[in-house]
C-alpha cells in the first residue's frame, strides 16, 4: 500500500505539501481531489522519489521509492502523458521501460493490447493524440504488473468510451486487490470511479473518508410523498423536524429517511416517496474546499 505520514514538500519559501498524513488501501480505488494548486502532484512526485521531502515519509509497500528493486514490478505510475520520447514507437518506448527493470519483451505485446494499441505499435508518439498518449502512458504503469497504480488526471483528452475503459480498468485493478490511487478534477466520474476519497487543500488534509460517507455528510434533506403528508407534518414536526411543502410533497431536514419511515409507520400513515437527498460529490467537494481556493473566480480581474 502507499503512507503518507507528515509530509512536507517545499519549493523555495513556498510550502506546497503541508504536514500530510494519509494511507492508500489495496482493494480500493482512493480519489485523491484538490483545487488546483492544492499540492497534489507534488505528493504523487513525492511518492515517486522524484520530489525530496522535507520532513516527514512517502512510502510504498513500507519502503521509500528509490530503495525498490525494479520498482515498475511493485508500482506504476502516469503522471505526464507527454513524458515520452515523440520519436520513438509505442513499442520501443514501452521496451526501453520493460529492460530497465528486468520485464520480459512479451509483456510490452500484452500491455500494448491491453490498452487498444496494438495496432499503432510500430508508429512514432509524437503523431500519437492526446487520448493515445493516455493509454500509452497507462500501458507503461501495468507493464510491471504492480500491486500499486497511481495515475494523476488520467482520462484527459479520453473519448466517452475511453473514460468507460479507464474506469472499468480502475475497478478491476482494485478488485483484484491492488492499491489505486487517481487524481482528478472530474467529479462526476469520480464519483462513479472511487471507493474512497482523500481531499487536501493548500497542502493540508482536509477528508479522508469513504466516497458513501462524505457524501452523506453533506444530505440536503429528504422528500416525502405521503396520503396524507399534512398528518406526516406534525409529526414529524412534533419529532425534531424541520419540514416545508415542495410541490405535492414534504421537504423534510433534521431527520434521516430511516426515521421518517418508522414515525409514518408508527402512525399509520402511507408513503408514496422516501427520497434522500444528498449532496453530489461535485457539491461536497466545493463545501470542503471553498476555503483552500488559491486560483479562484469570484470576481472581475484587476
């Protein structure tokens, strides 16, 4: 798995990565959000060994990057899509990573398949489109096989169906018991994708939770459609409710859905409608975040 534990990553007198203490489990794909600036990419580096911390730790499987012995069999990694040379072939890039660590050449053929680019093996990366980088950059990070993938806006410039393909890889990777770590400003897919998420701004911690528990963290209420929704009224009402007529149904807040049922119950009255409504994670992540903006909108330029 992947710890995190105080680390603090400076550039100069700027303190990109604050103090930041996290654990990335296998068998869970882990959202790892942030605005822009929030120090993300610098803790993935960090990771990697290509960022020297300091204070604190960045370790994979208990041991800190550089000291991994062919590390591509223990941990992939796409950060940049255009971190390839353009005048090599998909193939030969992929074969020039697989000899530094000890990978056989057939494995290259597999991942190249794998990633729906078998058929362009032999053309140049600096013809390739961005979504072609994509997968080539995702073909690099399986080609050890590891038991840790860690990707950072990896479905940029992905067609619908590639962004299908990435997350069902995602799922997969995690069911099989790997540890997956993603970085993305996608929330919406996001949402599908993680099973877990760690948000940090301006360096710091902000969540570490599961994606069902943050989202519960911010309900907007829930909507009830009743037979007889103004005797549900003061029920609820007389039980800690706060609840407003919305349409031909009750805005209830102040009590879950659980609730609501067992006083309807309790009270002979039928429902029609029991609906949570919780936040999107879009929503959420604007809630936790609104405070550690560094690049933000909210007014005319000067």
């Amino acid at each position: 798995m992947i710890e995190v534990v105080g680390l603090t990553v400076g550039y100069g007198d700027k303190i990109a990565v604050d103090d930041l203490t996290f654990t990335v489990k296998p068998g869970l794909v882990t959202g790892f959000l942030g605005p822009n600036g929030a120090g993300k990419s610098s803790t993935m580096r960090a990771i990697l060994g290509l960022e020297a911390p300091r204070a604190g730790a960045a370790l994979v499987n208990g041991r800190p990057y550089e000291s991994l012995k062919e590390p591509m069999r223990q941990v992939g990694a796409l950060l940049d899509a255009s971190a390839a040379h353009g005048g090599r072939s998909a193939a030969a890039h992929l074969w020039c990573l697989a000899r530094s660590n000890g990978i056989a050449r057939r494995r290259v053929d597999e991942v190249l398949e794998q990633v729906g680019l078998a058929e362009v093996a032999g053309r140049r990366i600096a013809g390739f489109s961005l979504g072609m980088r994509q997968r080539l950059g995702i073909a690099a990070a399986l080609l050890g096989d590891p038991g840790v993938l860690m990707f950072d806006e990896p479905i940029n410039g992905l067609d619908p169906e590639g962004i299908r393909w990435v997350r069902d890889l995602m799922r997969r990777m995690a069911d099989e018991g790997r540890t997956v770590l993603v970085s993305s400003h996608l929330m919406g897919e996001m949402a599908l994708t993680a099973d877990h998420v760690v948000v940090i701004g301006r360096g710091r911690l902000i969540a570490d939770t599961a994606m069902t528990e943050l989202i519960e963290r911010f309900q907007r209420g829930v909507l009830v459609r009743a037979a007889d929704r103004r005797a549900l009224a003061e029920v609820l009402r007389a039980n800690g409710a706060t609840v407003r007529e919305e349409g031909d149904g009750l805005s209830v807040s102040g009590v879950d859905a659980a609730r609501i049922g067992e006083l309807a119950l309790a009270h002979g009255i039928a429902l029609h409608e029991l609906t949570p409504r919780n936040a999107s994670l879009e929503e959420a992540f604007m809630e936790l975040t609104g405070e550690s903006v560094e690049f933000g909108s909210g007014g005319a330029a000067r």
